[in-house]
C-alpha cells in the first residue's frame, strides 16, 4: 500500500461516522418546526460537504426515507424492553411511539408529501411497527391489563390523530394521557 494512503475498513468507518452525522443533523433539524430545512443547512449542521451529504443521500426523499426507517427500526427494538407487567410494557412502548410521532411530525408529513401512502417505505415500516406492538398489546389483553375490543392500528389511529394537534408537550400530555386510561380495563 503506497504510503498516505487509507486502507478501504478506515474508509468505510469514515463513511459510516458522516452518514451517521448527516442523519443525526437532519434529525435534530427536523425536530425543530421553525427552522429552515435545506439539504445545505443540513450539511452545515453535520459539517460536513455537499459531496458527503449527496454521496450519502442522492436528495431529500431518500435522506427523509432513511430517517423514517431509522426512527421505525429504534421503534420496533424498543417493542423487546422488559417491563413491570404486559401492560407496563404496552404503555411504555405507545409512550414511545406517542413521542415519535410529534417530534417527527416535519419528516412524516414531508415523507407523505412526496411518496405514495402505499409504498414500500410507508406502508412496509408500518407495517413493521404493527408486528413489533402486536404482542405487546395481545400479552395486555391476555392478561386482562387493558381493553380487549381493541386492534393496534386503532390505537396506532388515536395516537396518530392526537398527534396532529397543534400544541406542546404539556397541551399533548393530558389528552395522551386520557387515551391510555381508555385503555385500560375498568
């Protein structure tokens, strides 16, 4: 190997650290409702060049697909943490999924904006997430926890629709909240 130059693992790893920088500041960007998004902020937010950010993301539908699928995948890994109870772990985990939807509220709506509602990234992450909180919500029920008159693409349609609420997390809260002591068996 001539001298100077980068062994193709060292490489790798450096491309790996931008894409992860470039999805951490797009992240961070979207979650800001009032700031102005563009594929350069979001590579001055990364610090990173133009180049990196579209050898990365050849543009904004595929950097918005690739956050949509990270934040599905956390949401799906996050359906295997231990719990109290079956429905601790049923409320901990539409916790989760309740903040995911709010803070994501910029990518989703602009993920939907430009792709079909059918397509693959949409449809096929949702549908990961409904495999994921399924047992969750069966366990619950089983354990006769909360309501067994209920599918999860209900409760996935409630949280979705208090999402769209225009307010903060304190307007949010209490109404998330209601829903969830819905939930439970009286």
């Amino acid at each position: 190997m001539a001298s100077g130059s980068t062994s193709f693992p060292a490489r790798r790893a450096a491309a790996e650290r931008n894409r992860d920088k470039i999805l951490d500041a797009a992240r961070d960007a979207f979650a800001d409702p009032g700031a102005e998004i563009s594929m350069a902020e979001i590579a001055r937010r990364a610090d990173v060049g133009m180049a990196t950010l579209y050898r990365n993301f050849p543009g904004r539908q595929e950097l918005l697909e690739a956050l949509y699928v990270n934040e599905v995948d956390a949401l799906c890994e996050a359906a295997g943490e231990d719990a109290s109870s079956p429905g601790a772990a049923l409320v901990n985990w539409l916790r989760r999924l309740f903040a995911f939807v709010p803070g994501k509220r910029l990518i989703v709506s602009e993920l939907l904006e430009h792709t079909d509602p059918g397509s693959p990234v949409i449809h096929g992450n949702r549908a990961r997430a409904l495999a994921a909180g399924r047992p969750l919500l069966t366990a619950a029920q089983d354990a006769h926890e909360v309501r067994g008159d209920l599918t999860l693409e209900q409760v996935f349609d409630l949280i979705a629709a208090i999402a769209k609420i225009h307010g903060g997390p304190d307007y949010l809260e209490p109404i998330f909240q209601t829903m969830l002591d819905g939930l439970r068996l009286r």
